[in-house]
C-alpha cells in the first residue's frame, strides 16, 4: 500500500484541520494535535498493518486516502476526463445578437445592434441535421447566450428551437434548450411559448439587492428589479417543468447589502424556492483580495435557509475545467463565426459555419488538454481538483511559451480555499 499523491491538509480553524482525498473527494475533520498522528498512518500505511490500527487504515483505505502500490492515479484522473468530455450530448450555444437592453458596466461584450442574419440560421439549421448522421451522439443541447438573446427570440430562438425539436423527435435523440438571460424580456407573450419549444433551463442574472441592482440596471431610467424577479414567477406560474438559476453577481460595493436575500424573498413565494438555483459570480475585473467572502459565505448560508438550492464548489465534481472541453460544443456567434468560447472578441473566434453547415476551422483550433500537450499540470498534486486552464487560456500559453502552465499565483492558497469552500457546503 501507498499514500495517495492527492491527500490535501488544510487548517480549518484554531482547533481543526480538514483532510480530503482529491479523486474519491472524501474528507474529514480532526483536531489539531492528532493531524501528525494521521499525516504518518497515510504517509507509512505499510507501518500500521496490525489489528490495533485495522479499523481506521481500512476507513483510510476505502475513501482513497491510501491506495494499492499498483494503482496509477494519474491514469483514474485522465480517464474519469476523458469520459467526461465525450458526454454524448452535441451542445451549441447560440449568441442571435450582441445588442442589449441593458449596458452594465462589467460586461465582457461590445454591445452592436446587430443580430443574426437568416443566411446563418439556415447554415446552423444544416450543420444541426449534418452532426446527427456524423457523430454518435444522444442528445442535442441549445444554449441561448447573447447580448441579450430575447431580443430575437420570434426570430431566432423559436425558430431554430422547434427545427431542433424536430431533428430529435426524428432521430430519437433526447432535447435540451436554455438560456441566460436578464430576465427583463420575458413577457407573457414569451413565457407562453416556453414550453412549445422546450425552453426549461433559465439563468437570470441580478447585481446585488433591489437598490444596487437598480442603479446599474434600467430600462430608460425605471427600475428592473421589481420586474426581473416578477417575471420569474411567471415563468414557474405558466411552465411547471422550468427550472431557475438567479446569477448573483457580486462585487466589492454590492456583497454588504444584507438585504438581498430579504429582497428576493419578497418576490418568491416559498413554493417556488425549491425549484430556483442560486449562484454566486464574483464580477470578474474585481480582484478577490477585495472581496470579503465571509459575507459571500453568509449571503449563501442565508439564501439555503429560505428555501432555495445552492450551487457549492461543484468544479470538483465534474472532471473537467470548463465545459468547452467538451468534444461535441460549439459556440455560433451572431455573424457565423464560430469558437469554442463564447467570452471572446469576435475577431479571436477560430473558425466559421459555411454555406453547407459545416464548421471549417483556421489554422488555429481549442483542441489541447493538459493530457495531450506539454503541460506543468500533470505533475502538479491539485490535478483533480484543478484540471488547470480553460481552453482559451490554453491556448494563448501554447502560443507564448510552447507549454501550459499553472493559472493559479498562489496555487496552495486557491486550492485551500476551494477545497474549505466544498467540504462545508457538505459538513
């Protein structure tokens, strides 16, 4: 027997340390004066074989934190990969325009009032009938993005929608279809229609409690807030099946409102808490040394009391960075061209959807991992909770320097906090 290369000790108080295997992700607490104790049965498991250690060393072993001299983690992590990214779910995320309603002020696009052209919608329908003679997969998935994509939903989104529906009830592939949205445009007219075309997944996107959100969101000069949360109830009033995710988009001038859970309670009936996600976004050009996530913890903490379903550390559990790794993804921008990532400048985009549907890439194409190119992940001991960059991210180090290597300044650090933030989600 051997320690796991994956074991991560992490101080988790005055008295405590938590202990979590990276691959099985099973942890758990002791006090401080045993932590040495702990450190020599895993680091030396061959010196604890007798009766009087069996009970824990087997508890030790069962949860990964010991394993067989034989067993090649690296081997565990890589397949538990690959499998992931080949998911068997074609996924195109569709951006019908990068125009808005809205201008907030951290928003990654250029807002341009331009949308999607007929000639481009007839180029996806073709490449969407092409992908389920090609490749072997189970299930298509839309994923609506913009700008803000309700500005073409009769247009766009309904159109290539119930097209989709169709391929899948034809080829007898399952159908997924969701959206990110403000949420300021889901008229009655818009929520009806919802469930014609499948439209169940929604993630609605709000900046802070009612007074902060308002003063980055309005619709030429009044309020959003009241409306935004309002239409969420007519979504779960009209649309049974749909399923809710509010994106809290956090800063460091909006996490001390404590009024934000009090705020969206006044809207959301308890019945309907159930079926909503809450998700914490930190703004991304706000640097996290800035950011007081006690608050965020509490905020959160507070958010499952009243009912609503929280989204913890989930990276842990999916085996991938980013789910542009996946095999079948796609991201279709408004004028055809076409990229793995959507949170690109539209002149970075790798490639573009021809006349006959296909997609034909340049010279250059996301289709690096840390498992195929040179990477510093591969050694490093937070592989399976990291999985290291994203693809774009990837791919600008492969340019720069000819290898990836850690995005992390303080690896131990980041991963600590991580690793701190999933267990107590579970504890």
């Amino acid at each position: 027997m051997k320690s796991s290369k994956y074991n991560y000790i992490v101080p988790y108080n005055d008295n405590k340390v938590l202990v979590i295997n990276g691959i099985s992700k099973r942890f758990f607490l002791i006090d401080n004066q045993k932590r040495k104790a702990y450190e020599h049965m895993i680091n030396n498991p061959n010196l604890y074989c007798d009766n009087r250690f069996k009970g824990i060393v087997d508890k030790l072993v069962n949860s990964g934190f010991i394993v067989d001299n034989g067993c090649d983690e690296y081997e565990i992590i890589k397949t538990r990969y690959e499998r992931a990214i080949n998911n068997g779910i074609y996924s195109l995320m569709i951006l019908p325009t990068y125009h808005c309603n809205f201008d907030c002020w951290y928003c990654v696009q250029k807002h341009v009032e331009e949308y999607m052209s007929s000639e481009t919608m007839n180029r996806i329908k073709k490449h969407l009938s092409k992908i389920v003679k090609v490749y072997p997969i189970k299930a298509i998935e839309l994923s609506w993005f913009g700008g803000e994509p309700l500005l073409y939903f009769e247009e766009c989104i309904k159109p290539i929608s119930k097209y989709v529906q169709k391929i899948c009830i034809d080829n007898k592939l399952k159908f997924f279809n969701d959206i990110t949205t403000n949420g300021y445009l889901l008229t009655p007219n818009v929520v009806n229609q919802l469930k014609d075309i499948q439209l169940e997944k929604i993630v609605i996107t709000i900046d802070g409690d009612e007074a902060h959100h308002n003063t980055i969101r309005s619709q030429d000069g009044q309020p959003s807030f009241s409306k935004i949360l309002s239409n969420i109830t007519r979504v779960l009033d009209t649309y049974s099946e749909s399923y809710i995710t509010i994106r809290f988009n956090y800063s460091d001038k909006n996490i001390n409102a404590s009024s934000i859970v009090e705020d969206i309670n006044r809207y959301i009936p308890n019945g309907y808490r159930k079926k909503i996600q809450i998700v914490a976004k930190k703004v991304w050009q706000i640097d996290s040394d800035d950011i007081d996530f006690r608050i965020i913890k509490q905020i959160m903490a507070d958010f499952r009391k009243s009912g609503y379903l929280i989204n913890d550390a989930d990276i842990l559990d999916t085996c991938i960075s980013c789910y542009t790794d996946t095999v079948y993804y796609n991201t279709i921008f408004h004028n055809g061209a076409v990229d793995k990532c959507s949170n690109i400048e539209l002149s970075e985009a790798k490639g573009i959807i021809s006349d006959n549907g296909d997609i034909v890439w340049g010279n250059e194409k996301h289709d690096n991992t840390i498992f195929n190119t040179k990477s510093q992940c591969r050694n490093c001991k937070y592989l399976p909770i990291c999985l290291g960059p994203c693809c774009v991210k990837r791919s600008k180090m492969i340019k720069s320097n000819g290898n990836i290597s850690c995005m992390h300044s303080d690896p131990s650090n980041e991963m600590s906090k991580l690793l701190i933030e999933y267990c107590e989600s579970r504890l």
